[in-house]
C-alpha cells in the first residue's frame, strides 16, 4: 500500500525543518498548531535544545479558536510575546489545523508586522511534507529578506555554507569540518546558513565569491543568492579525501568562471576501478546531496558503485544518472535487493533481507538523537580508515 510505513520511520516534518534551519538566528519562532509538535520537534529534532538558547514556541490553538477561525488571538499573542522578547525577526509556521481549515499565514505575518515594526512573514507548512521542504523555505526567506543587496563582495576566495543543520549533519563535528576543509584549501569561510553564524554574518553573505550547497535544503537559497549578487554555487559534501579535494578544486574553478556546478555528477571523478573487498555495488539511502557525494566519495577512493535511494524532496539535478527517488516504503523494498550492500539509517535495517551487508549510518531527520553517540564525521576523511560502529 503506497504512502504507508509499516517498517520504518517517517522523517522529520516541514514545521520542524523550518525551526531548526532558523534556530541560531534571533527570530521568534511558533508553530501555529495544539501543543504537542513543540515537544516532538525538541525532544526528538533539536540536539541543540539544551545547549542553545531559541525562541521556540507554538501557539497552542484550541478545539474552539480553530472552528471559529479565531486569528485575533493569535495575533495578539504574537504582538504581546515580541514585545516582551524583542526577536530579529518573527515567523509563524504552518501545521496540519491551519492548514485544513485554511489559514491564511501570510496575511497573519503582514498584520503583526505592522503592528510590531520587526520583520515578520508565514510559511505554508502543513506537518505532511518532509524537513526538507521547510529548510528550503527558510532560508529562501533569509536571503530575500535579510542579505544585504547594497554589500560588495571581497577579493579574498570566501565561501558560503548553504543548507547545514543538525537534521543532516546532526552536531557531530561535521560542519566544523566543513569549515576546516574550506580552511586547508586556501579559502575562507563566510557564512554558514545555518549552524554556528550570526545574523549579522549572514547579512553579509553577498560578500563571498562562491557558495557551497550542503544539502537540497538550501539550493534555493543559493539560486537566490545567484539571482541577486551573481554569486556562483557548487553543489556538494567533502566526505572522504578524494572527493573532498575533487570537490574543492570545482568551488576555486567556479569562483573564476562564475558558473553554477553539481560537484559529484561530473563521470570524470570515477577514474580507474580499483574495487577492493567482495563487494561490487552499495546502495545509500538519504538526503540526496549528502547521498550523492558519499556515493562519489566511494568510487573514487573504494572503487565501489553506489546508488543513491532518495526518499525525500529534491530536484532532479541533485540526483545522477542511475539514482531514483524512493518516496515510499515499497519503492525501497522493490529496489532493495539489487544491492549487495546498504549504507542507510539504522532504521532501515528491516528493510534489507539478510544476506544484504548493512552499514549503519544514523541521520537526524530520520531517528532523532538515538544514535547521535555514534553518528560519524566523515568530511574530508579517508573512507576505509573511518570506523563502522554497530547501532
């Protein structure tokens, strides 16, 4: 039966994409739903809930302000809360309620901006579409709201992360690596949308020559930033060596031709076939630029094809020649057993029949913290040395 999950897990939601993509950033966020997301999302999505500060909240509608369509009291809680709170920004984020009785959010945002003078504006979240989504529309929404039109760029080789939270790359050291290898390769490190940077650093995200896309959360982000500063994007994870320092030479090419790269679809990083061990193909399931790269690192440094499985929204460019989107459940079951090996989520083990070697490698946005202990970083460094711990 299609759009069931009798197996596995389920990802995180667009509502939770969107709270973690703006958490480090100042702004007074609420889900505009009955309590309960609110727990779900910190308990579950939030590995930064207990170390870091956020104006995370959610409005709590109840029975009766839902049928009666009671927006007034919303947003009044919303003009008395900021004034207490005096966020950057305020951002009120849609969920399944609101959504099936018709709210219109946009319009909620126009008012209390009116009304407070801070910049505020709705996200047509539902609670059905994956974290992805919402990681997109947030950080759209930064650049289009916040990145400063009239800065003008540097001549230092300075480069932006687009699209880092912990739902892909959890707070296991993996962007700081990022930014380390950015570092090594002669280059500097802008902003990073949105883990670790100021808003005040992001403003000034026009400033940097070429931007890095981490995920497809934030290819959107890029375009527009492309659209506004002519700022070029190269798209991809530096995991293992190999396709680390491949992918680093794209971003310094980019910054001086000014075009736009998918920095793992080019057939020209496979090289020579030097495979090693029994296997011959792998299959990696996940977000499809982290997939993609870790597909690419493989056969570059392993000799290893992988395919990539992605269950959740992307672009078709995101994907290379062979890779498939797998929304359901069953699409992943029919395809499943064409591999020799799997690398995915520990929650995805039921899904692989025995004789299917599986490679645990835990993601946020699909266990939560479960597996944060032995979650690995795997930016630029060498594969075969990297230590495959059981979940």
């Amino acid at each position: 039966m299609k759009q069931v999950a009798g197996l596995i897990s389920t990802y995180s939601s667009d509502e939770f994409g969107i709270c973690s993509a703006l958490y480090e950033l100042g702004g007074m966020v609420v889900m505009h739903d009955a309590s309960g997301c609110n727990s779900t999302y910190t308990t579950h999505d939030e590995p930064r809930w207990y170390e870091v500060d956020s104006m995370i909240y959610i409005s709590a509608i109840s029975e009766m302000e839902a049928i009666m369509g009671d927006d007034d009291k919303l947003i009044g809680d919303l003009v008395e809360t900021a004034g207490e709170l005096h966020p950057g920004f305020i951002a009120v984020v849609g969920a399944p309620i609101p959504y099936m009785i018709g709210t219109d959010l946009g319009a909620i945002a126009a008012i209390t901006e009116k009304r407070t003078g801070i910049p505020c504006f709705g996200f047509s979240a539902n609670g059905m579409q994956n974290y992805t989504k919402g990681i997109s529309m947030a950080l759209e929404k930064i650049v289009e709201r916040f990145c400063i039109r009239e800065i003008a760029g540097t001549k230092n080789l300075s480069v932006n992360i687009i699209g880092a939270t912990p739902l892909d790359f959890s707070v296991n050291g993996s962007v700081d690596s990022i930014k380390e290898w950015i570092q090594e390769q002669g280059m500097e490190v802008g902003a990073c949308f949105a883990m670790g940077s100021t808003m005040e650093e992001i403003e000034k995200a026009g400033q940097a020559r070429v931007n890095l896309v981490v995920s497809y959360g934030g290819l959107a982000a890029a375009k527009k930033l492309k659209e506004i500063f002519g700022t070029p994007y190269v798209v991809g994870v530096p995991l293992g060596k190999a396709f680390a320092e491949y992918l680093g030479n794209a971003v310094k090419k980019a910054a001086e031709t000014g075009e736009c790269v998918i920095g793992y679809r080019d057939a020209d990083i496979c090289g020579e076939e030097t495979v090693t061990g029994s296997l011959k193909s792998l299959a990696v399931i996940g977000e499809s630029v982290y997939s993609a790269s870790l597909a690419a690192a493989i056969r570059m440094e392993c000799g290893i094809d992988a395919r990539v499985f992605c269950p959740l929204d992307t672009e078709p460019e995101l994907l290379r020649e062979g890779d498939l989107l797998t929304p359901e459940e069953d699409d992943l079951m029919e395809h499943l057993p064409e591999a020799e090996g799997v690398i995915a989520d520990p929650l995805y083990r039921p899904l692989c029949s025995e004789n299917i070697k599986f490679y645990p490698l835990p993601h946020e946005a699909f266990s939560g913290r479960i597996y944060d202990a032995v979650n690995p970083d795997l930016v630029n460094r060498e594969l075969r040395k990297v230590e495959v711990r059981e979940c």
